[in-house]
C-alpha cells in the first residue's frame, strides 16, 4: 500500500503462528497459538546458523507469555548482513510442533536514488524531506562547513513526516531554541547518520511556586504550561529507523531535577510507537547546567505502543548528565534489546517499568558515577511504574556492571500472571553502602538469581539466602575488587570473587568467563579500533593536570580529533587532533582551568576522542572546586542565615528575618541522619527526611528538608514576609547532635552545590 499520512505503525502483538523479524545484530521470534496454559507445559528451543555452516547453536529458549499463550524472543549476537538458518522446536500441552526458515541480518548499506547538498540558497531555518522509494533513498547532507540553523518558535529545524527512504547524513543542527532538530513523525526506512545536534528546548520561566519546573504560555490553551519532551531527535510512529554515530548536546532549555517534582525538559532523544528501531553508538551528552530529563525518553510508558515497543536494538551508547534517566525503554519492550551502553551522572540508569509485552534484553551494560545536579541518585536498573501497573513481559539483566553511590535493582511491579518476572545473571551490582535491590523484588513475584556479585547494604543479605532459589552458580555476596575503578577500569581483578563465575548465556556470555560486562574500558561497545587506558579524570585545586594514552590497534589507521560541549570551556587538551596509524599510540595532556568555573560545585563535562565518521571514546571528567568557600559565598544572593536557639526539650528553635518577601526553601548543616520539622512551617509542616544529594557520611553538610504538601511528592517553597521574625521549630529528640547551622534561600542550589561550606 502507498505510504502517507494514513500509515500508523501496527502495535498489535503478532498472531500469525511463525514469525521472525531479523534486526541487525538480533532477530525476534513469535509463535502464537498455544495450547498451554502454564509455563510448565511449554518448552521453546531455538537453533540456528549461518547459511553454509555445519554447526548449529543454540539460542536462548523462547518465553511462554501466559495471558497470550503466544511465545517469543530473541537470537542475540548475530552479524549484519548474514544469512542465517534458523530451527524452533516447541513443545506444547503435550505436542511437538517445528518451524524452519531462512532470514537475513539488516545492512546499513542501502541505495540512494538522490543526494541533496544543503546550504544557504535553499535552506532557509527549515527543511521539509521528500520521500523516496526502497529502489533509491533521498540523501540530505551539508555543503563543507555548512550549519543549518533553526529559528526559535519553530517546531522543529527537520521534519520527516508521511515519508519513507530518507537519510540525513552529517547535518550540523543548532536549533536556536526551536523546539526539536529532528522531528521524525510517522515514517518508515529512516536512517539519521554522523549528525552534530544541539541548542533545542523552548526557553521557559522557572516556577518553584508550582512545581519547579520550567513553564511557557500556551496560545492555543491560553495557559500556562510546563515544557517537556524537547527533543534533538524525536521519532513517533517509526517503523526501521537506524539512528547511529550522532552527537547530541547542548540544549538550549534546562530540566528541572527531582529536588522539586518529577523532571520535565529537553531530551536527546524521544521515542514513541517506534518498531524495529535500531540506536547505536550515539554520544547523548547533557551540559553540568542544563542537563537532559532522560537522554532517551519514551512515550507511553504503561502502553504496549510506549517507546521502542518492538523489535529494538539499542546498542553502543554514551548516555550522559541526566536529571532522570538514562534510557527510558518501558512501554511494550516487545524483543527489545539493549547492550554495550555506558550511563553515567543521572538518577536512574534504564528505566524497564513496566515491561508490558515484553520479553526485554538488558547485558552488557555499564552505569556508573550516578547523580544528578545535586548528586542525588537512585537505582541502577529501574522496574516500577509509580501507579503500580503491571506488563506481562519478562526483563532479563545479564552481564551488566553497576557501580555506584546508587541502589541497584529496583523493586518490580508484577501481576503474578506473568510468572517469572525477572531474570538476573552474570551481573555485577557494587552498591558500596547502598541497597543492592528493593526488598521488593523478592516479595512480588518471583525472580531468578544466578552468579551475580552483590554487595551492598547488609539489610537485604537475609532475604536474598531465604527466598532466593539458587542454581549452580549462587550469587558471590561480596565486594567487587576492580582492576582501576579510578580510571574508569570496571573489569575483575583476575583471581579475584567473580573472576571464572559466568554461566553460559547464548549470544552473551561462555561459561567461565568472568561476570560483568567485561572490556569496560571499551563500553559503549564501538566497532573503534582506538582504545584509551582511562574513561574517568578527576580535577580538583590540587590536581589539574592528567594524560590519558590513546592507543591505535591494528583495524584502525587515520584522523581523530577531540570534541566537547560548548559548555565545557574549563578543560583543555593537547595535542587536540591528529593522525594514527596501527599500533601507535599518543598521549593527550587534559589542563582543568578552574578560573574559568562560575560556580563552586562538582562540575561535570566529557571529552570525546572522536573520528570523521562519529565513532567515539568518551572521557568523563570531574571538576571538583566545591570547597571554594569564597567563591561559594559570593553566589548566595538569597541565602538567609537564621539565629539559632539551644536545643531545649529535645526541640531548637531558628529565627529568620527577611528584607523582602520571598519563597524559600529551608536547608540545614546537620552531621549525619535527618531531623524533622513538626510545626515549622505554618500549616504546611515538612516531613521527615534524608538529606537531598550526595551522602557525606558523618562529615557535616547542608541538607534540605523538604515542604511536602499534602503527602505529595512536589517540593514547594514557603512564603517568608519581611520585617516580622519568622520562627521555625525543628525536633531533634531523634538525632544525636543539634543543627549546627541554617538557612532559608530562593536558590538551593547557592548552598547544596557546595554542601560542606558554611
């Protein structure tokens, strides 16, 4: 049929009794019609091999999907453009049942009918793409040196909409505050290459009165409304997209963090009734101020449709400087597949609430360095939906590294209709004094545990040896012993717990082989043939200067150059670009010039070592000048220090008086724990709680305590008029020291971006 703007991408779960959909490195499986009704009677064994070979492996068996009595999954660790042959034995309520069939692997290569060389005779701020035909895709590219620069109001730079055979390749997009750079909506055989995308977001008026969030008047509403979903890439209702090597950075508009309610900005990248979506080795870089919500949000999280519900193929990413996620793939997860991906400075890595459909793939993943703006971070590998709503897909977690001031695995939203929910293996989840997993996980529904290092809190050390049914590898309760965890290196130490542990994972994993994801230093996993001997330096006034050594294997012979933010103007690096040649190796000089830093705080930037083709290695870097106390107390405009009382029947008093009425938020120096305000605030009295941000420990620091109204998770700030002394009552009868300072700011960040200075 024609495909236009009647097109809408079937979101329906296969029925016809035989399916396969060959991605480029996967290919999914479906059969439906079952007779089971339990999963003890169903088995599903899959076999396959390249065409023209005589040995035959074993896949990973096919998931029984109770509700459906349909089975499906994955084949994992194909080669592109491979002929394979593929054998499924199913044995159902009794029967056997075959299927045999022939498939193919995708090619990024395809034929292209036209090229079109954008520049200023026929771009004017906004490109419209034309269609072509699977015979000869429409090629959008740049003259040398040309930027197409989006106008703001505008929806988008690019649209994509009602075609098929297109592709934009090596566009530099600055989108001057235009809502999108790319707006793929409705499209089929998309392919978005090597392109340079940054400066979208509608710029909005902060309003910690309501929410925090960032608002604009609406003209078709006449209201005001928060601003979210601001995309440098935006796909909704996608069918065989390939978006790979592009580098997404800079927003213009900022993302408010989970300090005042749940984020809402600019994404990398949003995702919406997208199947067969292929997103590999992309660099989604947030700035350490305006950071992205999620690199890749989804739509739809509790809608079979939601995300890249179908089919997906997620793989070799860099997802950095988030306020939420990393990755949203929630939504159907119908054979989504993510691996060799590095997430890094966010709250959550992968956020797989709630699995509708599933069954999803998550291995070989790494997430690490976790915080958002205020260091507060959360878990690792996220499975709940806040209302509680519940998929039938099942979620496997194998040969992923977590390693972290974060919890790992959070608690699972299950119906007990699905079976087993989650599957973990090989994985390696370091929490240091953090939660491995919510209590949760094992209490809902079962979940399978098998040579998994875990350690963290000791809280859950109990429950995991009473409920966890062990196989032949139980799970290592010990600390994880890292090769170079400063540098970035998150692969075993050989001989130590965990080395030799893995069990056999097809197309992931041989047995024996150490758990985790293993090659960290070359996660995300690129087809690069660079490799550097750091992927972390730390800066801080005593230490400004570090190397890193790139080092040229044999694949690989030509130019680099080093790329970073516009924003990350403090660090420099020489030599800046150059050329390689196999089995040489030059050593780059990075300088962090903390006179160029505006604020005191833990700044966070990336240096990408990148190649004409977008291929990259990513260095992140931490500079940390947040014990510059005069530069500290020269940014705290609204700070107000209160008269503070002695403690006196297990309660202190703090008296503030204001020279202009203003909405504050109340922070304290406290050592350790959390007090809690009963009668501080009026008629809205806080609740007791952990201090928000990075956890010092027992060192003495500034936490918030936060103005909940009603129960609700928005953080509001409180009215304070000038003149009258405004009187705050704090219990302390719980914690074993006094405030020891406070303060009440319009701004948080003037006191928790430099927490330890007074």
């Amino acid at each position: 049929m024609a495909f236009g703007a009647d097109y809408k991408v079937p979101v329906e779960v296969p029925m016809a009794p035989f399916e396969v959909v060959p991605g480029y490195e996967a290919c999914s499986v479906y059969v439906s019609g079952l007779s089971s009704v339990q999963e003890k009677d169903f088995s599903g064994k899959v076999s396959y091999r390249k065409v023209g070979k005589e040995e035959w492996k074993s896949g990973l068996d096919l998931v029984f999907v109770i509700p459906e009595r349909n089975a499906r999954g994955s084949l994992l660790g194909l080669q592109e453009d491979t002929e394979y042959e593929l054998k499924v034995e199913l044995k159902d309520a009794g029967k056997v049942r075959r299927h045999t069939t022939k498939f193919r692997t995708k090619s990024p290569k395809v034929p292209i009918a036209q090229t079109i060389v954008l520049n200023a005779k026929n771009f004017d701020g906004h490109l419209v793409a034309k269609s072509g035909t699977a015979e000869g895709y429409i090629r959008y590219t740049t003259a040398p040196g040309f930027v197409l620069k989006g106008k703001r109001g505008n929806a988008e730079v690019v649209l994509v909409q009602n075609v098929e055979y297109v592709i934009l390749d090596g566009l530099t997009v600055r989108a001057n505050g235009a809502q999108h750079c790319l707006n793929l909506i409705n499209a089929s055989h998309v392919q978005v290459l090597n392109c340079n995308i940054s400066g979208h977001g509608r710029i909005g008026t902060h309003r910690p009165d309501l929410d925090g969030k960032y608002y604009y008047y609406s003209e078709s509403q006449k209201k005001d409304r928060s601003i979210n979903y601001d995309s440098g890439i935006r796909l909704v209702e996608i069918t065989d997209a390939l978006i790979e090597r592009n580098y997404i950075h800079d927003p213009a508009a900022r993302t408010n963090p989970w300090f005042y309610s749940h984020p809402a900005g600019p994404n990398a990248m949003f995702v919406q009734k997208c199947a067969s979506a292929c997103i590999r080795y992309n660099d989604c870089i947030g700035s350490d101020m305006n950071r992205w919500n999620d690199s890749i949000e989804g739509g739809g999280n509790g809608a079979n449709w939601g995300g890249v519900y179908r089919d997906a193929e997620v793989k070799g990413n860099y997802f950095a400087i988030q306020q939420d996620d990393g990755i949203e793939l929630d939504g159907g997860q119908m054979n989504c597949r993510m691996w060799g991906n590095k997430v890094e400075h966010m709250l959550c890595g992968v956020s797989t609430a709630a699995c509708m459909l599933g069954p999803s793939y998550i291995y070989r993943n790494v997430f690490t360095t976790a915080g958002d703006i205020f260091g507060k971070s959360n878990v690792a590998l996220k499975n709940n939906l806040g209302n509680n709503m519940t998929g039938v897909g099942r979620i496997f977690f194998f040969n992923n590294t977590c390693d972290s001031q974060m919890n790992g695995l959070g608690s699972m939203n299950a119906s007990g209709r699905e079976g087993i929910k989650c599957v973990l293996f090989n994985n390696i989840l370091s929490m240091s004094r953090s939660a491995i997993a919510s209590p949760r996980v094992l209490e809902i529904n079962p979940t399978i545990f098998e040579a998994n290092l875990l350690f963290g809190g000791e809280d859950w050390k109990d429950a995991h040896k009473q409920k966890v049914t062990h196989g032949e590898r139980p799970d290592l309760l010990v600390q994880a012993e890292f090769r170079n965890e400063d540098a970035g290196d998150l692969d075993l130490k050989p001989g130590t717990p965990g080395s030799g542990y893995a069990i056999a994972v097809p197309g992931v994993s041989k047995a024996s082989e150490d758990i985790g994801a293993n090659n960290t230093l070359d996660c995300p996993l690129r087809p690069l043939g660079l490799h550097l001997n750091k992927t972390r330096l730390h800066f801080d006034k005593e230490h400004t200067v570090d190397t890193i050594t790139v080092t040229a294997d044999q694949s690989f012979s030509g130019k680099w150059s080093i790329v970073k933010n516009f924003s990350t103007n403090f660090l420099t690096v020489s030599p800046a670009s150059g050329t390689l040649q196999p089995g040489k190796k030059v050593t780059l000089t990075v300088k962090a010039n903390l006179g160029k830093l505006k604020f005191a705080k833990n700044h966070h930037a990336v240096l990408l070592v990148r190649t004409p083709n977008g291929l990259s290695r990513p260095v992140l870097c931490n500079v940390d000048n947040s014990t510059d106390a005069k530069l500290a107390r020269a940014h705290r405009p609204t700070t107000v220090y209160a008269k503070l009382a002695p403690v006196k029947e297990g309660k202190q008093v703090m008296e503030f008086t204001v020279k202009k009425d203003r909405w504050y938020h109340l922070i304290l120096i406290e050592k350790g724990g959390a007090h809690s305000a009963h009668d501080a605030l009026g008629k809205e009295p806080t609740k007791r709680m952990g201090p928000y941000g990075y956890n010092f420990g027992e060192a003495p620091s500034w936490h918030h305590l936060k103005n909940s109204e009603g129960g609700t998770s928005t953080n509001k700030p409180f009215l304070v008029k000038a003149g009258t002394p405004y009187r705050i009552t704090i219990d302390v009868s719980q914690n074993s020291t006094a405030i020891l300072k406070a303060a009440i700011t319009k701004n948080p960040e003037e006191l928790l971006f430099s927490p330890t200075i007074e």
